[in-house]
C-alpha cells in the first residue's frame, strides 16, 4: 500500500509537470508579440529599433529614416512622446514607454522588414496608404521630367510675383514659391502649419512666416532638436502645443506660410526666439538679443 501512494504522488506530480510547460510557453508567445524585454536607450540596434522608429513615425514623431540604429533623432522622438504621453522623460524605452506606444500605434512588420530588405526608401506615417509611401527608383528620363518641373514651377512663380507687384500693399503677399525642399516630409508640413495657425493666427502673413522661421532655424542650429517634430514638441517649448491648440486645423494663410518659410524666407534676421511682450512672464527671454518686433511677437537670437 506504501509503494502505490508513493507511485500514486509521483504519477501526480509528473501531470502538474505536463500541465505547466504548455501554459507558459503560451505565455511566452502573448508576450513577445511586439518588443523584446531589453530597455531601448541611444547606442542601441536591430529589430526593436526598427520597431520603436516605425511607432514613432506612425504617430508623426518621428521623421527620420528607419534604419534599426537609435541615434539623436530617434531619441529626440522618444522624448517628445514621453512628454505628450505624460510618462518619464528620459529617452528611455522601457516596459511603461513600450506599452503606450503599443497601444497608440500601429505595426506592420512584415511590410517594413519587407522595404528594408528590397533596399527602397520609404516611410511609415500612419493614416497615409502603404502604397504611397515607398518612392520608386529614378529612371532615365526622371532628371529631364524634373528639370520640366522645375522650369514649369519657376514660370508660375514669375506669374505670382508680377501678379503681387501689381496688387494692393496692404494685402498680404502671395506664397513666393509652390516647391517644398527636399529633407521635408508632407508631415513636417502639416506639424508647420498646425504650430503657426496654433501661434500666431491672430498675427499678419508676415508674422506667421516669421514664426514657421524661428522653428525651421531652430532645426539647422546644433542647440536645438533636428527634425521640425522635435523642436515643435520640446518640452515647454511653444504654448500652443502646451495648451493643446496645436490640434486646431490650420487655415491656408497658415499652410503658405510655412511653404515660403521653408523656400527661405525669414523676416526675423534668423531669430531663435520669439515672445508676446504683454503675456511673457519668463525673465530669461528678456535678457535674450532681441532683433526686431513683428506684429505683437518681439525675436530674439
């Protein structure tokens, strides 16, 4: 009787045995459905970059290529969803940050792997089709049909200027140019015009030019994030984005603007900074150079 329950307790302890490898190799597999448990930081590569990028451009934070290496612009995005997402802001990629991204983005993995292996350029925003963001390779006769372009562009930019010159001087100008620049994506476009109408709406053409200036120079300088989305989403660095108005939909005087902002003009003299005099409560932005004032906004270098 001694042997049986012996064998008795042996033959249930292998069935429990049984009973628990299938159930957390299940729980293995749930788990690593997206991320792998290693914290993402500056320096790091391969699949999880290529990831936290795709998320991070799908969500507009991102602008930068996806390429799997986390360098400055990919952790600029990171902290600049970190502080939209009200977590730490550290640039980090931990559990926490990993789950809100999992949850407020989109991930095609197979697509993306897909894009990289073929060598295409591409992008990842999300609400744009798959199909229209990967560009196709030059082909003999593209350099002919974009020097056509280019000459057809400049023909309607002469139009416009003759047409300004002949109009009314207190009416706003016309955008100088219809062309966007190369090293600007139709999101960075849209990031511009919802940051001026959120800004300075209220100010005349000029003055939102000048505002799409100071964060486009904000870009090109070392002290400063460099890509649009990073500057615009630094913490604490514009109001509107503070205030959430940064979400309102920008009207077209907003949208031409930033075009002749990133065409390179800048009314501000290549200004960093700009305040509103009669709301600003910040002593340091007084003490800034300040180069000229434009509508109720003072810049500054």
């Amino acid at each position: 009787m001694k042997m049986n329950g012996k064998k008795l307790l042996l033959c249930s302890i292998v069935f429990l045995l049984m009973m628990m490898i299938p159930l957390s190799h299940f729980d293995t597999v749930q788990k690593s459905e997206a991320f792998s448990p290693r914290v993402l930081q500056k320096g790091s590569t391969g699949d999880d970059v290529i990831e936290l990028q795709s998320r991070l451009q799908y969500l507009g934070f991102y602008n930068g290529k996806i390429d799997g290496l986390f360098g400055w612009g990919t952790y600029w995005a990171v902290r600049n969803f970190q502080y939209e997402y009200s977590l730490n802001v550290d640039g980090l990629v931990g559990s926490e940050t990993k789950a809100k991204l999992e949850k407020a983005s989109q991930f095609n993995k197979q697509w993306v792997h897909e894009q990289l292996r073929s060598g295409r350029e591409f992008t990842y925003y999300g609400g744009t089709p798959l199909d229209k963001q990967t560009k196709k390779k030059d082909t003999g006769g593209t350099g002919q049909q974009k020097n056509n372009q280019q000459q057809n562009n400049q023909q309607q930019n002469n139009q416009q200027q003759n047409q300004g010159n002949q109009g009314n001087d207190d009416t706003p100008p016309e955008p100088t140019s219809v062309n966007v620049p190369s090293g600007y994506s139709q999101n960075d476009i849209k990031l511009l015009a919802n940051a001026v109408y959120g800004e300075a709406r209220g100010e005349s053409y000029v003055g939102q030019v000048a505002v799409a200036a100071v964060i486009l120079n904000r870009v090109e300088s070392p002290t400063f994030p460099n890509t649009v989305s990073g500057v615009i989403f630094e913490p604490r660095a514009f109001t509107a984005v503070s205030d959430g108005q940064i979400w309102l939909t920008p009207n077209d005087q907003a949208k031409d603007a930033v075009v002749d902002a990133l065409n390179g003009m800048d009314p501000t003299g290549e200004a960093l900074y700009y305040f509103n005099p009669a709301t600003a409560t910040s002593d340091w932005i007084w003490s800034r150079p300040q180069i000229k004032k434009i509508g109720k906004h003072i810049f500054c270098k």
